[in-house]
C-alpha cells in the first residue's frame, strides 16, 4: 500500500497580527493553486462517482465516530452551528457512494464546491495559522474521519496533506489528520476492492463507514506515517487576544431554536403547535392557509419569529392532485413526487441556529435523505402507520382478497421506506392523535386527544346498519360484506365502490350518510382519519371498529380485530340484541 503525505502547498504566516494586505496575497496564491489543480486534472482527473442502495454490502471495513460538538464556547456556537451545517450537506452528497476496486475516490469531486448557493454557511476553517470564518468550514472533521477510516479499511491514500497546526477535534498530532481547500488540497484515496461509503450525521457524532461485500482474511498492518507533527495549536478570536485583527469575530450567543417543517394540517396537530411554539421559532408550512383561506393549510402563525412557504408548489401539487384518480397507484406516486418537492423547498428555510425540528410524517423521509435532521433534536407529527408497517399489513390482506383491485395497487419505494424507517428510529419523539400508532413507539410516543366532533342529535337514525366507506378492501368492506350477507342486514353505504362495480350484489344497501344508522361500523385495516367514527360517537350511535383506525377505548366503541368476520358478526348481533 502506498501512501502519499505532504503538507499544505500554502504555509501560515507568522506570528503577527493579519492584515488585510497579506489576507489578499494568501487569496492570490490560493487562486494559482486552484488554476493549477483544474489543468493538472483537465481530462485525467478522478470521476465523480455514483451511488447505490446498501443491499450485499454489510461488513464494515473502516469507520471513525467523532464528536460533533467539539467545544462549549459560547463565542463559537455560531460557527459551531456552522460546522454542523456544512457537515450534514457534505454527509448527504457522500452517503450511499459507491467505491469500485481500483478507482480514485477525490473527496472534492465528490462534494463539490461548499458555496452558499448550494446550503453550506459559515463554519471554522484553518487559515494563516487561525482558525477563521469561512463558507464551507468545518469540513476538515469529515475529511478526517474518511482518511482515518480508509486506513482501517486498507485504502492505498494517493493524495493527502496534514495540517500545520493542531486543530481542537482533530487528530493532527497523531499524524490521522487530513485537511482539505477547494480544490487544490484535496483527499484522494483508491480501494483494493468494491465498498460503499456511509456518511451520517447523529446527534452528537459523525459516523463515517467504508462498508464491504465480504470480510478479508487479513487487516492491513499499522502504518507508520513518518511526519513531523504540527508543534502549534491553531489559535482562534477565542485565544489570540487580537481583538484589533479584521478577521476578529465579536462573542455571540445565538439563541436555538426550533423550526416546524409541516404539510396538511389538522385540529389535533394545529393545537399541539400553538402549545409548543416559542417566540423565536420558525414555521415553514406549504402555504399560509389562514391567509388565503385555504382550510387544509391553516396552521396557526401567532407567535413566531419567522414564517416561511412555499406557495408556488403547493398549488402546482393543488393542480397537478385535481386531474388524478380519487385513489390508485398513479395518485399515490404523485403525492410521494410532491411531497419529496415540497420537503426540498422547506429544507432551504430551515435556520442555522434550528437545533430542533417538528417534522410532518409526510415530508419526514425526504428531510432525512437529503441530510436535514442530523445533528438535531427530531419530533415527529404522525398521520398514518410506518410505511414499512402498512404495506406488510397490506400485503397480508391482499393474501387472503387477491382479488382486490385496490389492495396492491401501490408500494412506497424500498428505499423510500428504509428512509423513513430510519428517520423514525432516529426520531426522539413521536406526536400523533392515532392510539395504534401511539403503541408502536412506547417510551416517545405523546398521544393527542382527538379534537371534539359536534354531535347532529336532530338527525334521527332510518336504517340499523351504516358501513362508513368508501368500499376499498383496506377499510374493511370484504368483512362488512360478509357480516351483513350471515344477519341479512340491509346497509348505508358510504363514498364510492372502488372495488368494483357490483361488490354489494344480493344485499339491500342505501347511499348516504353514516348518521342515518343506528349503528356504525368500520372495520378496517388502515384508517388515519376517523372523523366519521368520531362524529357518530359524539352523536350517540353505537360504534363498531379494529384498533387500527386509531380510537381509545371509551363509551359506545365496541372494538374487534381487524380482518376477523366472525369477530364483526358477534359484535352486530350483540348491538342489534339478537
């Protein structure tokens, strides 16, 4: 293995204050230095590399967990944030890479230059022996992390420069360091067989991770790297005392705060933001719904510092909804399409100082992907099951209904659903109003009470039995079916026959409401809005329902299992007294 180690083509100066004058001549050199590496890499120059899902690729060849937070100053928190920032945008272009045996990987090709255009800020950055302001800085801990990594994993290292100073997190003086300066110091490095590189952000750590297909029989041996240690540490606003040099940074403490990242909203979930907001919050929602007096999007937006949306493609998604199908596999694909555009346009109004996010459910896997939630506190706003959850629930349904038209018409991607998985897993809290949902994350999970439905007492029951619809098999209409065709009931039906066409034949149903019925049922696999079921509570019928559509235990709800006809029979004979 061979190793190349040199220093940085660009030397600090001494030990005198900074001028502006010498701060110009450092930028001239370092704009030779740029010239210089475009013509040596114009057209032989490393490739930028692709991606690829994880699948075959379990043995962990190399890896480096380091803190994110590598001091407490409260003059540096900002620039701290910074670092943070800037890793979790370098952390999403690197993540899922794949290394192929014998191919350069190039560290810069890869990321790309760290420009506010494209989400990095202000970090700390090694310069002229100080530790300066800088957009992009901090990136050095994720070029430590990949050199150090890449050691364990047995990379030949091509291109590597150490720092000339210790840096406060770095392993500079036991010569583990790689430093790197768009983009002519950069981390070059080549693999002596296929691996996938994992870059992640936690809440306290970066993890870094050159990933295998199969273990080798023997680890590469230690390397002795035969360099001069830096003598000096690097100094910073914090230590040098010059308060007169132009780069001096003023203390700051920038207050945190937490930014909610929302999609539709709900009673449930609007109350829960006006209790929870704090004046130096921001809201970053689809549209202001109160505004344009759109219902779905009304959150409430007292009382925050800022408000941010994105309204061109809400309507966009508004129009684009309206020429779908009421279900099936093409609308689903669209909404996932819309909300993976919405999350991006939120994610760009996301603050620095955010060191909490509330996330809806919706937009929760994009946000994660695209690297938002690392290094961050995480609640999340849940609507519906784990995607995971309900296609396996789905799954086993349209086992036992394989002639179902609607039951298989739609799965999330694989790796959509992993990320949501994920992004679930790293959740420190779950908010939710649905009691099953509630259940599958004891020890977080904060359950809302459902908002109060206004009761309609005035309208007087015609028939026994309503069947809340629409008639899909995830709402249980195959169970309803055969309940009413064993007791010879004749049914309200609700909403549209989505099955097909002539799913009720030889039994007596009436279109209509389920509040013209004394008695209203429900027994189905998925429901994520039982408002119906809520309504007919409040309005006093007797109400039959699976866990799954989401209601506690209480007066007038009889609950059965989801997918158990002889359950739904027994629980209709006892509400008719038969």
């Amino acid at each position: 293995m061979s190793i190349s180690t040199t220093k940085p083509h660009i030397q600090p100066a001494a030990t005198d204050v900074p001028t502006r004058a010498a701060a110009l001549l450092f930028q001239a050199k370092v704009m030779a230095h740029r010239a210089k590496r475009l013509v040596r890499d114009f057209g032989n120059g490393p490739a930028r590399l692709g991606k690829i899902e994880s699948y075959g690729f379990d043995v962990v060849a190399g890896q480096s967990r380091t803190a994110l937070w590598s001091d407490g100053l409260a003059q540096e928190r900002q620039l701290q944030l910074g670092k943070v920032q800037n890793l979790r945008r370098a952390a999403a272009a690197l993540d899922g890479v794949a290394i192929p045996q014998g191919t350069v990987f190039s560290f810069w090709k890869q990321i790309g230059r760290a420009s506010r255009r494209r989400g990095y800020v202000a970090g700390r950055m090694l310069q002229q022996g100080c530790m300066v302001p800088a957009v992009g800085g901090g990136l050095c801990q994720l070029s430590n992390a990949l050199y150090d990594a890449a050691l364990q994993a047995g990379c030949e290292i091509v291109e590597r420069h150490a720092h000339s100073r210790i840096v406060p997190g770095s392993q500079a003086a036991l010569g583990r360091d790689a430093t790197v300066a768009w983009n002519y110091v950069d981390l070059r490095l080549r693999s002596p067989r296929d691996l996938r590189l994992q870059v992640q952000l936690d809440k306290n750590e970066l993890l870094v991770q050159f990933v295998a297909r199969e273990p080798i029989a023997t680890m590469p041996s230690p390397i002795d790297l035969a360099f001069r240690a830096p003598d000096r540490a690097a100094q910073s606003c914090d230590t040098c005392n010059e308060i007169d040099c132009f780069r001096h940074i003023k203390p700051s403490a920038p207050s945190d705060r937490t930014t909610f990242v929302l999609d539709g909203m709900t009673p449930e979930f609007g109350d829960y933001v006006k209790a929870t907001r704090r004046s130096n919050d921001v809201l970053a929602l689809p549209i202001d719904g109160q505004r344009w007096r759109m219902a779905r999007y009304a959150w409430p937006t007292d009382g925050f510092n800022a408000v941010h949306s994105a309204p061109l493609v809400t309507l966009q998604r508004s129009l684009q909804s309206r020429r779908l199908a009421a279900q099936g596999a093409a609308r689903q694909q669209a909404l996932l399409h819309h909300a993976e555009i919405l999350a991006l346009a939120l994610a760009r109004r996301i603050p620095v100082e955010a060191t909490e996010l509330c996330v809806a459910q919706s937009l929760l896997p994009f946000l994660w992907r695209n690297g938002d939630l690392g290094g961050r506190q995480v609640t999340v706003l849940m609507t519906r099951l784990p995607m995971d959850v309900l296609q396996a629930r789905l799954d086993a349904v349209l086992a036992q209904h394989p002639d179902s038209t609607t039951l298989g018409d739609f799965r999330a991607p694989a790796e959509l659903v992993r990320a949501e998985r994920e992004a679930l897993d790293y959740a420190d809290r779950i908010v939710t109003p649905h009691s099953e949902v509630a259940g599958l994350f004891a020890g977080k999970a904060e359950l809302l009470p459902w908002h109060n439905q206004p009761a309609t007492p005035a309208l007087a029951p015609t028939q026994r039995v309503a069947f809340v619809g629409p008639t899909l098999g995830r709402k249980g209409a195959y169970e309803m079916r055969d309940g009413a065709r064993a007791l010879g009931l004749e049914l309200v039906v609700g909403g549209s026959d989505l099955e097909a066409a002539e799913f009720w034949s030889g039994i007596a149903i009436h279109r209509g409401t389920p509040l013209q019925a004394e008695i209203v049922v429900q027994p189905a696999y998925v429901e994520d809005n039982p408002r119906s079921l809520l309504t007919a509570l409040a309005s006093g019928r007797q109400v039959i329902a699976t866990p799954a559509c989401g209601l506690k235990p209480q007066p007038g709800l009889t609950l059965i299992p989801f997918g158990d006809s002889a359950a739904l029979v027994e629980a209709l004979r006892v509400a008719l007294d038969r």
